[in-house]
C-alpha cells in the first residue's frame, strides 16, 4: 500500500470519526465529572469551594456543588443530542468562565512560579482542549436562515 493511500485512508477515517468520537468524548469528561461533585467524590471539591467562597457564598456550598455538577451532567448529555448544540455551546461558555476563574482569583492553588501551573493549574489549563474540540462540534453545524430554527 502506498503511503499516500494509507493516509487517504486514515484523512477519511477521522473526518467520519471526528464527529461522533468529540460528541462522546465530551459528553464522557462532562456527566462524569458532573456526577462525581454531585455524589460528593469530586477531587475538585477543594478548589470549587474556595473560588466559591471568593465569589458566590450566598448559599451553602454543598448545595451549589450538586447544583453545579448536575449542570456539567446536562452540559455532557447535550452535547450528544443532535439539533441541541447551539445550546449547549452556550452553556458550555458559562463553566467554562468559571473554570478558568481560579487561574486569576486563586494563584496561590494554581501557580507555583510565573508560568508553572500547579496541578490545579494544569487541571484547569487543559480546559483549552476542551473549548477546541467543542469549536469543532460547532464548526459542523449548519448555518441557521432564523432565529426560529434555533428556538
């Protein structure tokens, strides 16, 4: 087999996997870190209660913890729900936002020199493969001609 063709080959593979392997792979890191803050085994707890403290301390964190971790479950089964990405994207944007939050609000957790990220920061950091795979989600979307085909 010439090289060419092999890599004909494996181009056309990931074009036709790309798609529904990013769909699941999101969907796995969103309803599975979800649902370790919502059963209280999320090893993120520490640094989502401090930034939480700095923050939004106007209701017991235990309870915003299940709230936010079902939201990240949601995050996750949408974006394998065909027609709900636009939305998801949406939502997507919001925890991220707060993802990155600690970065700037939490140096002491998330740096531990100029540039070197703690392993809190890399945690957090890594959140940028994240927000590229979910770009190519969206950039297989067709474009709306209105505002109802996305209501």
């Amino acid at each position: 087999m010439k090289i060419r063709t092999l890599d004909l080959t494996l181009i056309h593979f990931f074009k036709k996997a790309y798609l529904p392997s990013a769909r699941v792979g999101l969907f796995i890191i969103f309803f599975w870190f979800g649902l370790l803050k919502v059963i209280g085994l999320s090893p993120a707890s520490g640094l989502v209660q401090s930034l939480f403290e700095q923050t939004i301390a106007f209701m017991d964190f235990d309870t915003f913890l299940i709230l936010f971790g079902l939201f990240e479950m949601l995050i996750g089964v949408l974006f394998i729900i065909k027609g709900m990405e636009r939305i998801v994207i949406l939502l997507l944007l919001i925890q991220i936002t707060t993802t990155f939050m600690p970065l700037l609000l939490l140096p002491e957790a998330t740096w531990s020199g100029f540039l070197v990220p703690t392993l809190e920061g890399q945690y957090i950091i890594k959140n940028f493969a994240i927000i590229a795979l979910a770009m190519g989600v969206a950039a297989h979307l067709h474009p709306v001609k209105n505002l109802r085909e996305i209501l």
